[in-house]
C-alpha cells in the first residue's frame, strides 16, 4: 500500500509512475489526496471541539469549588452541546477513513525507475541468457509424451479426482519432484535462509498483507465456510509471519524459505500453452522471501537473483533472465525478474521463477516496521523469488536430458536419488 504523505508530496510523479504500469485510474491518486484533506479536517473539528470540552470541564469544577454553581451549571450545558456535535464529528470522520483506506489499497506499487515502459511480455527487457542447447535425440518429444511413456504423471487420475489441472505425481516422477524440492531446500538453507512449513489456508488478513487482496481475489480457491483462501503461493504466509510487529535494526535482513503446494484458478483450458505441465492449478513451488533495510533492498534483490541463477545453472538448464516491463508486473512489485527455462522439445520459453522487490507497498500493510538506533519506526522492505517452482523446471529436465532410450537426471539430483536415469 503506498503512503499518503508520499502521493500528496509528489503528486504528478506518482501518476508518471503509475502510466507506465497502464493503470487505467489515475484519478484515484486525486480522489485519496481530496479524502485525506477531508480527513485532515475533520480530525481537526475534533480536535478543537474536545478541547472546548476539555477546558469546560476544568472550568466547571473550579466553578463549583467557588461556589459559582449558576455558572457551572450553564457551563454544563454548553459542555453537553459540544458533546453532541462531537458525535457527528466522530461518525464523519470513521466514514471518511474507511473510504480513504478503501481508495488508497485499489492503487499499485509504483514502479522502480528501471522498469521497462512496454506493456505486453514481448516488451520485457531481456538481461542475460545462460546455459547451452540441449542436444536432442531424432524425433525428440514433449514433455506430455515423456510423462505417458514413463508413466510418471497422471493427468486422467486428477480430473478423476478433482478436475482438470490437478496432475497426480507417480513413480519416478513423484520421486523426483520430491527431489527437486529437497534439493531447492538445501540450497536456501546453505544460503542462509530459515525453513517453514507455513499453512496451505490462510485468512483475509493474511492475503491483504501480501496485497493478494483485493487484487486478485478471482484468481484463489475460496473457503466460504471459513473465509479462507488456498494459498496461490508460500510468499503469501511466509511474509506474514512478521505482520504486525516492530523488529530492531539489527533483527534485518530476516531470510526465510518454505516449500508448499500452490492453488491457483487462472490456469487455463486449451492450447499448446497449457498442455501437461505448462499449466496447472496446483503445483509445488519453493519460496524465498526476505525482510530488509531500505537501504539494502536493492542488493539484496540482486542477490537473490543470482541465488536463484545458481540453481538453474546447476540444473544444466538454458535459460534467460528478463526485467519485467510496467505492463507484465504484478499489482504489488517495484521491480521484477523473471526467469525462464529452454523447453527444447516445445521450442518455447517456460517461466519458472519470478524475484521481486515490492520495497514498502506490503510491509505498509502488515505494519513490519523495525526500530534504527534512535527508537524511531521505519518500514522494512519486503522482496520474494521461486527458488523454484517444480512443473515447467520438471518440463524441461524431461525434454533436455531425454535419449532415445532414457531421461537422464541432472548430477546435482543423484544424491536425493536411487537412480541416475528413467529408462
């Protein structure tokens, strides 16, 4: 959530900004900064009717004490009419607030400088690639056609049992998808990172921290029964974990990691593009998140982007990494790093990670602020990354190390393994 202060100081710099995410209601800016005013100045009637209340009532004793009881006793009506125009003052004021937080959480995080000023994939900045082709069998197939004749994933079974989008995991592709995670695990903790197991579920609270509300509410599984969301990704209680509260300085940066299944509806239904893995409602992803100084987001996002480099090299994968234009970035990020994977099969691009810098839009909205050596408040900086999400990652180990009689498994993979090769 962006700051009041901020929008009313730097007014046409913000709707700059916004222009280059295409946000199509500028005007929104104009409407917090008129609520705010408005806030402002019935907070100030307030204000100065309490304080006639006040001093009346000092008034009024010393009054009585005098023996001045007429006078106090006029004065005591005057306090009582105060007291009822307060009340309307009050019930004003709770309005207005509601409609200012209301306003102020339907405008995005503003864009970092360097954000391309595209608005379609096809105008993300491309800022290295890596990796080299793959050298394919003759007649090399898809990763869909790998997995039936491996018998490694069952698509038919999960529309069986849930609906379209719900692969089952069998065989030796459970196993490695178990060891794709453990092996993302070890490497963040190595990094540094704390491990969680955070809720699959989590409340409203929780995914407005994150600003999955009110953005994104069409894209997650909704629990009416307990208001509830099945958590589109582990970012979203993992950087919960602190809402609320006021760290030290020295607490900074907080590094934490979690593996968990992730639910989202916008998959979608027909197409090349969805087609085996490519897109599905549930996947498993691991997550990274951080808590930082201000000062520090910035390294620290480029850091992550190479921790999250290091894993796609060690795979072996070709791949690219891309600065997001304002037009593909998410509602709550300032900058964005999308990493994609060489399908050689498929002859496409397949996104596995995203790491962004969200700066304080999140952090504004849990209140994770830290104390600096002075005891004055600040808000952290808040940044997360796929380290990484397993179904295209899976895709693509299938169709670069197939033979034609097998699908080799990456080294790094060999020790959480019992074999080397799917044959």
């Amino acid at each position: 959530m962006l700051q009041v202060a901020y929008l009313r100081q730097h007014t046409e710099e913000v709707k700059e900004r916004l222009a280059v995410k295409h946000f199509p209601e500028p005007g929104l800016v104009d409407e917090v900064i008129a609520l705010d005013e408005r806030r402002r100045q019935l907070t100030f009637q307030f204000d100065e009717t309490q304080a006639q209340i006040n001093k009346a009532s000092k008034e009024i004793g010393m009054l009585m004490g005098k023996g001045e009881k007429e006078t106090a006793e006029a004065r005591k009506s005057e306090v009582a009419a105060l007291k009822e125009q307060l009340q309307p003052i009050n019930t004003q004021l709770a309005e207005v607030q509601q409609q200012l937080q209301d306003t102020l959480v339907r405008l995005p995080n503003l864009p970092a400088a360097v954000v391309p000023p595209g608005k379609t994939p096809e105008d993300n900045f491309i800022l290295r690639e890596g990796g080299a082709d793959p050298q394919l069998p003759p007649n090399a197939l898809p990763h869909w056609e790998l997995i039936r004749k491996y018998d490694l994933v069952n698509f038919e079974l999960g529309v069986k049992l849930t609906g379209s989008g719900f692969p089952v995991y069998k065989n030796a592709g459970a196993r490695v998808q178990r060891a794709l995670i453990s092996y993302f695990l070890d490497c963040n903790t190595a990094a540094g990172y704390t491990e969680y197991i955070p809720p699959y579920m989590v409340n409203e609270a929780t995914a407005y921290g994150t600003g999955q509300l009110p953005d994104k509410e069409g894209q997650m599984y909704y629990m009416p029964a307990d208001n509830f969301y099945m958590i589109p990704t582990a970012e979203v209680p993992v950087t919960n974990i602190y809402r609320d509260e006021i760290l030290k300085e020295t607490d900074l940066p907080l590094k934490m990691t979690a593996y968990t299944p992730c639910f989202r509806r916008e998959a979608g239904s027909f197409g090349a593009d969805v087609r085996g893995l490519n897109r599905v409602h549930q996947f498993d992803k691991v997550e990274i998140v951080q808590l930082v100084h201000p000062a520090t987001s910035y390294q620290v996002l480029d850091e992550m982007v190479a921790h999250v480099e290091q894993l796609v090299q060690s795979l072996g994968l070709k791949y690219r990494i891309l600065r997001l234009c304002g037009g593909d970035m998410s509602f709550a990020s300032a900058l964005t790093y999308d990493f994609e994977v060489w399908s050689a099969a498929q002859k496409k691009w397949l996104e596995c990670s995203s790491v962004s810098n969200f700066e304080s839009f999140q952090t504004n909205r849990m209140k994770i602020r830290f104390k600096d050596e002075r005891g004055k408040p600040h808000l952290a900086h808040s940044l997360n990354g796929s380290s990484l999400a397993l179904p295209r990652i899976l895709a693509a180990i299938l169709e670069n190390y197939q033979t034609e009689t097998s699908i080799e498994i990456p080294e790094v993979l060999h020790p959480y393994l019992p074999f080397t090769r799917i044959s």
